[in-house]
C-alpha cells in the first residue's frame, strides 16, 4: 500500500503523456512515408492502439513504482517528446510545423526542468574532450558529405568550380587566377579581395584535390570552437552549461548549412570574430588588432563586421583608445579596399543592394536612403522569407541575442540587419549559403554573454531549450544531407561514366562543360561553363540535367566529333 501512494495523480499524467508519446513513436517509424498524410490511418485499429497505450502505461507504473520524485518521469517524458518529434520533423521539414512544435517545447522544458535546481557534474577535462569530439563530429560531417558532393558531381562550377581552378592556380603560379568565374582570364581577387586563402595553400600543395578544399572548410569551421570554449570560461560558465553551448553550436543549422554551398572564404569569419571576441574580453590589444587584421583579409565587406564590433567596444566595453584605433582602421581599410576593386579589379557587388540604388551611387544610396526613409528599410528588411530566417537563426538560439540588459549589445545586431535583412539578393537571407557565418559569431558571442547575466535557475531552462531547438531544426534541414552516402553508392556507374569521360580529356587541353563537371576539370588553365561564347577544343555535356541555351545538338556537326557518350549521363566532344 505505502508504495501505491507514491503513484500520485501527476505521475499518472506524465506516464500516460510516456505512453502516448512511446506508441505513436513506434506507428512514426513504422509508417513514416505517410505520416503526414490522410493515407497514414489506412490499416491502423484505433482500439489496439489504445491498447497498448495502456499496457504502456501499466508496465511503466510497476517499473517506476518504488521512484519516490518525479525526475525520471520527466527526464522519460522529454526523451520520448524529443524522439518523436525529430523523426516527424526530420519527415516534414516544414518551417510553420517547427515553430508549432518549438512553443509546445518550450512549455514542456519549462515543466520538466524548472526543479532541477543542481547542474549536472561534469569535469573541465571532461568538457574539453566533449568539445574536441564535437569538432571531429562537424569535420566528419561536413567535410565528409561535402566532399561525397563533389564526388558524384553534385557541387556546381559557380561557386566550387572557381575555387578548384583557382587554387591549382595558386599551386603552380601563386596566382588566384580563374576562366570560370567571368568566362574569361582573371583574377579572382579582381571579383573578391580574399587573400585569406593563401592560408589554405600549403594544406592544398600537400594534397592537390577538391576534397582537400571541402574538408578544410570543414576544418576551419571545427575550430570556432575552441574560442567558443575558452569565452564560455571566459564568462564564468559552469561546465555543463559550456558543454550545451558546444553543442548548440555544432549542430547550428545555418552554420552546417552554409558549407552545403561548398567551401567560401566567408567560413573564416566564425572562427576569426570569435577569437576577436575572446580579445576583446580579454582586453589584449595585440590579440584586437591581429585578428581584425585576419578577418580584413577574408573578403571586401567584412571590415563592416569589425566596425560594427569597435563601436561596441567604445559604447558597451569602455575600450576608447582601442575601439577608436580599431574602428578608423576598419573605415580606411574599407574605403581603400573598395577603391581597388574598382579601379583595378569588377567593382564591388553593390547591385545586391539595388533596392536601394535610387540614385546609382551604390553604398551612398543605402546611407541616404537610411537617413531619409527609415520605414522603407524596415518594409524591405520586414518581407515573409526574410522573417522566416530570421526563425531559423533565432529560435535555435532562444531569441538571446536580441534580449539585452546592456542597449550597446544591440549595436551587435546591426550586422544581421545590413548584411542579411536589407538586401533583396536572395541567397543573403537564407541558411543554406555562406552569408551568415558572420553574424552566427556574433551571435553566438551575444549568447554566452547574455546567459551568464540570466539567473542561474533559468538559465539552465533556456540552455536546454537552445540545445533542443539546435537538434530538433538540424533534424529538419540538415540531417537530410546523409542522402550524399545514398548517392554515392546508388549512382557509382553513373560517376564511373563521368570520371572515365574527363580522364578522356589532355590535360593541356582548353574546355568547355556544363555546371556539375566543371569541379572536376580544375587542372585545366582554360576551363569555360557552358554556355560560353568561347570555342574550346574539347565540350563536355552533362545529360543529368537540362542546361539552358545548350544541347548536345549544337555539337553534333561538322565541326565536331562525338568520342564518347553514356545516354543520360555525357557526352563528350572533339572539335575536328
């Protein structure tokens, strides 16, 4: 009798929520094809079901009935929740369906951990070996499936193309030339100044392949969280709560999304604006300068990201001198570096910004149009897709970075807004591209700084809730990815087809192909995406996918000769 008294009427409620949840798991497995379909209750009898639900709910009473608190039953709640609910989103990767899921998370990580009042034990060392697997996990991951990418001819000319071509380049010549990128001889640093590549260039001498470039990115990635560990120490946060910083980061869908693009020199922000970070904390002005110096080096426009943090520093960290010097420093780097591109290179890209461009003055237009019509920036920043990234960037991170005690954290945010909310191009406000590797710094900075301020019992709810958030939107965007592995080994004889149709090719020999083969030519010193204005000595025509203005017709004429072909695969032509 004295151990039924302890089956009290909230645990009755929990284990039953247990065995609803733990049956409708196993129907998600069984039937996930069609869960989200009218179809699904085709073949299912509602009193079985039931059923077992109570059968469940039996078991779990005489399994659970000398537990004394309600800890286990809450910790085997949130479990079954979190499985369900990533199986179903992982099915149904629907943006409106996460936020339904993410408010009825947020409710039951509020009930499930709000007595929890200890953190969990665990040592520095033991965090620090969690956080190196976490960096292995990312590596393994992007790197591996990016590289599986461009292994069955997946990644495209524009932009991975540019890239494998020019650092062969870089390898034999030191020069970051390119035909792909303009259809034409030129520097790729005339389009963007990014001589922060150069850093990847022993690694790329050692082991001369376009895996090498995916794998590195992934690398450089990976080590953003090392400056992520030391800040979280830096703010005094315990060891548990570092540990789920670490993996809310790891798993940040924009983060892993980004690389999905293949490898950009914007991946070096992460890292870079984090350490930056840690040296500003830190108070160390060599640290300051150095690392502004490096992110100055990784492309035009990101000198506005250190501008944007020297203004913080003045207002929000007290830092005058160092906040002065590095702010002028970003300023003349900026207008200095503009001029270059223009005068010597394509111009910078101001046309994604066009939407302000009344006048045709470029970044002039966008600070007069500020100044004169601030409600015509909030109406373009204010648009459905740009909101629902800005769900995907902040509901993972529980909306942290925009709750600020201190308004000179608020500054911080201005890069989101400029970089990835003002601009009409669309590949800026999307999670699958590399525009966001910057602000996912900041953010992130903003994040450890605003939960050490948070007191200590909530704190603990929202980590979770990030954490959860993280996993739960990974598994609706990202977790997709290992379809890579599926390809690989599904289409082998098509990649067999392709690669034995570009070894076809001399390797002194000029070339036009389309999109998906590009990559795999990088050797070639001339090397054209198809379509081209440029009569090439070889053309090969990917027949996987419908290029627009090109078909094998074109070629089969006097003028050429067909020297292999795979019906729905290649072709490959000789021009006679």
């Amino acid at each position: 009798m004295n151990l039924l008294k302890r089956i009290t009427l909230e645990k009755c409620i929990v284990r039953l929520l247990v065995s609803w949840c733990l049956v409708g798991t196993v129907l998600l497995f069984s039937k996930s094809k069609m869960f989200f379909d009218i179809s699904f209750f085709q073949g299912i009898n509602f009193v079985i079901a039931v059923v077992c639900m109570a059968l469940v709910f039996v078991a779990l009473n005489l399994l659970l009935i000398r537990s004394k608190g309600m800890m286990i039953d809450k910790i085997l709640l949130f479990s079954v929740y979190f499985i369900y609910f990533s199986k179903s989103l992982f099915i149904k990767g629907d943006i409106y369906y996460y936020i339904g899921v993410m408010v009825l998370t947020g409710i039951l990580i509020y009930y499930c951990f709000n007595d929890f009042e200890k953190d969990i034990n665990i040592s520095g060392k033991t965090v620090k070996s969690l956080f190196i697997i976490l960096a292995f996990f990312l590596i393994l991951f992007i790197g591996g499936l990016t590289a599986l990418r461009y292994v069955t001819y997946n990644a495209p000319g524009f932009d991975f193309g540019i890239f494998t071509q020019m650092f062969n380049s870089m390898k034999t010549t030191l020069l970051p030339d390119t035909t792909v990128e303009r259809d034409m001889l030129l520097s790729h640093f005339a389009i963007h100044a990014s001589p922060i590549f150069y850093i990847l260039l022993p690694i790329y001498y050692l082991f001369p392949s376009p895996v090498t470039l995916q794998v590195a990115q992934a690398v450089v990635l990976g080590s953003s969280l090392f400056p992520l560990y030391l800040l979280c120490k830096k703010f005094e946060l315990s060891n548990y709560l570092t540990l789920l910083i670490g993996i809310c980061f790891s798993f940040y869908p924009a983060l892993i999304g980004g690389c999905f693009y293949d490898i950009h020199e914007n991946a070096f922000l992460t890292p870079l604006i984090l350490w930056l970070f840690y040296f500003i904390e830190k108070d160390k002005f060599w640290g300051i300068f150095t690392f502004s110096a490096l992110i100055f080096m990784v492309k035009e426009d990101a000198p506005v990201y250190v501008a944007f943090i020297a203004v913080y520093m003045i207002f929000g960290k007290k830092q005058y001198k160092k906040g002065m010097g590095i702010l002028a420093f970003s300023v003349i780097y900026f207008i200095a570096i503009l001029w270059l591109l223009k005068t010597y290179g394509q111009g910078a890209m101001f046309d994604r910004y066009n939407n302000y461009n009344f006048d045709g003055s470029g970044i002039i237009s966008v600070i007069k149009t500020f100044i004169l019509n601030p409600a015509y920036v909030i109406s373009q920043c204010m648009t459905q897709d740009k909101l629902i990234f800005a769900m995907q960037i902040l509901i993972p991170l529980g909306f942290l970075p925009l709750l600020n005690k201190s308004y000179a954290k608020y500054i911080l945010v201005g890069p989101f807004v400029l970089i990835n909310l003002m601009s009409n191009y669309s590949y800026q406000h999307s999670i699958d591209f590399q525009y966001n590797f910057g602000v996912i710094a900041i953010f992130f900075y903003l994040v450890i700084s605003n939960l050490s301020g948070i007191k200590p019992q909530l704190r603990k709810i929202v980590a979770v809730f990030c954490v959860t958030a993280t996993v739960l939107l990974f598994s609706a965007t990202m977790a997709k990815k290992i379809d890579y592995i599926n390809t690989y080994a599904e289409q082998r004889k098509t990649t067999q087809s392709l690669n034995k149709c570009v070894e076809m090719i001399p390797k002194d020999a000029d070339v036009s192909a389309s999109a998906f083969i590009i990559p795999h030519l990088y050797n070639h010193e001339t090397l054209y995406e198809l379509p081209t204005k440029h009569a090439t000595e070889y053309v090969i025509v990917d027949l996987r996918v419908n290029t627009e203005g090109v078909s094998v017709f074109d070629y089969e004429n006097l003028n050429f000769k067909q020297i292999y072909y795979d019906e729905g695969v290649v072709a490959l032509f000789k021009r006679n």
